[in-house]
C-alpha cells in the first residue's frame, strides 16, 4: 500500500518572473520569462509526496476565486486528493510573485497571505489517525496545532515547516518528531541560540532528528544521541530555487516512511530537493522515484561529514 500523508497548511498562485540581476529591478527591467504555476509549502511537499509514490492528503484553505480554482485544479491533475481542501465564498486566495535571478536561481518574494472569511469548517482530523505521516507548515493557525496533536496522540511522525515565532508555531516546532528548518526560519525561531543549542533542545524533548536545510551549503542533521553532520549539495544546472525546501519536506514524509533510515531519507529529499532546482517553478521538475535514484547514484554525489 502506498504511504498515506497529510500535508496541513497553505497553498497559493505563484506568479513568477526571471529577471537579468535582482541590482536592475529597483530602477524597472524587462522580464526574461514569466510563468504562472501552484505554490505554497504544504501544498508542494503534498505534491512532492505524490510524484514519489505516496497517497497525499492536502488541507488547506483557498479562495472561491479564479486563483484558488487554478490552484485546485493544479493540484488534482498531480494527483493530489483535496477532499479535505475549502474553497471559501468570500475568501481570497494567496498569491505570491517571485522574482527570479537568472544568473544564480535565486529568488525574492512579494506574498500576499490572501483574505479569509470565518466560515470554514473543522477539518475530520481523524483521517490523521491512520496516515502514514504529518507534514505542518503552521500557516492555517489552530488547525495545524490541533492536527499534530492529533497525530501524537496516534503516534503519526509529524515533519514540520515553521516560519514564525508565534506560540502555536513554538509548540508545533517542541511536539514534530522531525522539524526541517530553514536556514531563514532559523534565525527567527532560535533567536540568539546556535545551531547545534537550538537542535539539542528539540532533541531533548520529542524530536528524533533535526534538519537544518542551508541552500548551497547543504543539509546539516543531528540525530537523538548523534553527531551532527553535513551533506554537500548534489551537482544540478540550478534555474530556480524557488519550492526546494517544500519538496526536500514532502520526500523526507514520504522516504522515512518508506523503511529508509533518518541519514537515507535526508540524504533522498535533498537529491529531490536538488532536482527541482533544475526548472523554472516550484513544480517544474518535481522529482520522480527515478529522478532520486539518478542523482543519488551519480558517481559525483555528497557524502555526509562531521559538520564544522
């Protein structure tokens, strides 16, 4: 049976634009390409999940309107099952415009976090008691918290995504099994500690792993009762690094779910993680089983290190 994972959070219109040199856009410049696609960080580890070979759940709230409709509708033709998904009358969705540097992949945002109306429903959160898997990204408030203490309660691994410092995010971040942080996240969420202080609390609570996902500089995991360690960065033409840390969320759902170890399945998510770099938008080259396997036996892929 394939893996049962519920990705809970936000999805959103992604409205991308590939620019010369981000140095010529305050003073105006001609866009290179441009591109409209989903987005949103549940609702691309959902659809990373799938293209791997899992059974993926999205729950998240969009808007009745010609953006939200796109976005369902992006969603179904990848296989995602949105029967838990609201479209909300009244609502609007979130859109993001996403400037892209050709020279480098990198990107800067302009996010619209969307207009919601009080007329949504409770989601069945016992559909997360026989999932496989919980992956949060904390941007529906109340209902992310009320989902991962769902899955605790039914011991479903919870993977988290958090950007922000609020309580519920801070309790979300204390109660996953696996937080996966950003190197951005991280500034906000650990405030002075570093890195290996900050890690060693969650270690010391719930948490198994930490993962600490830092861009071209890699992957940087600690264990429960482990060393850290670092993973180099997989050899890819980068053209967009816009969705990367969505996907590396989803896959690790979907490998450490599939009997791989903690160091495999981070080790998979970031060679996934890579190959979507290599297409404009964040679901543009989202990676197949095959596609992992490729890079992950390239003769030229990271190996794991002592981290610094």
């Amino acid at each position: 049976m394939a893996n049962e994972i519920i990705a809970v959070g936000m999805a959103c219109y992604d409205h991308v634009v590939v620019v010369p040199d981000f140095a010529e856009v305050p003073k105006g410049c001609r866009a290179l390409d441009v591109m409209v696609q989903g987005g949103g960080v549940a609702a691309t580890a959902a659809v990373a999940a799938r293209a791997l070979g899992a059974l993926a759940q999205l729950w998240v709230r969009v808007g009745a309107d010609p953006h939200g409709e796109y976005v369902v509708a992006d969603l179904r033709r990848r296989g995602v099952d949105t029967s838990e998904l609201q479209m909300l009358e009244g609502a609007r969705t979130a859109i993001s415009t996403v400037l892209v540097e050709e020279s480098t992949g990198e990107r800067r945002f302009l996010y619209y976090a969307g207009a919601h109306t009080d007329n949504w429903e409770e989601p069945e959160y016992a559909r997360i008691d026989r999932a496989r898997a919980l992956i949060v990204d904390g941007r529906w408030p109340g209902v992310c918290l009320a989902a991962v203490r769902r899955a605790r309660a039914h011991a479903v691994p919870v993977i988290c995504d958090l950007g922000h410092a609020s309580p519920d995010e801070m309790e979300i971040l204390k109660l996953a099994d696996y937080p996966v942080v950003s190197e951005v996240a991280y500034r906000e969420l650990a405030g002075a500690k570093e890195l290996e202080e900050f890690a060693d609390e969650l270690l010391a609570g719930h948490a198994l792993a930490v993962v600490f996902t830092h861009g071209e500089q890699g992957v940087w995991l600690k264990e429960r009762d482990g060393e850290p360690k670092r993973l180099g960065v997989f050899d890819v033409e980068v053209k967009d690094t816009t969705g990367a840390g969505d996907v590396f969320h989803g896959a690790f759902a979907y490998f450490i779910t599939s009997g791989h170890s903690i160091e495999e399945s981070a080790f998979l998510s970031s060679a996934a993680s890579a190959h979507a770099c290599t297409a404009l938008g964040c679901r543009g080259a989202v990676a197949s089983l095959d596609d992992v396997r490729m890079l992950a036996e390239a003769d030229n892929h990271p190996v794991w290190r002592p981290a610094d």
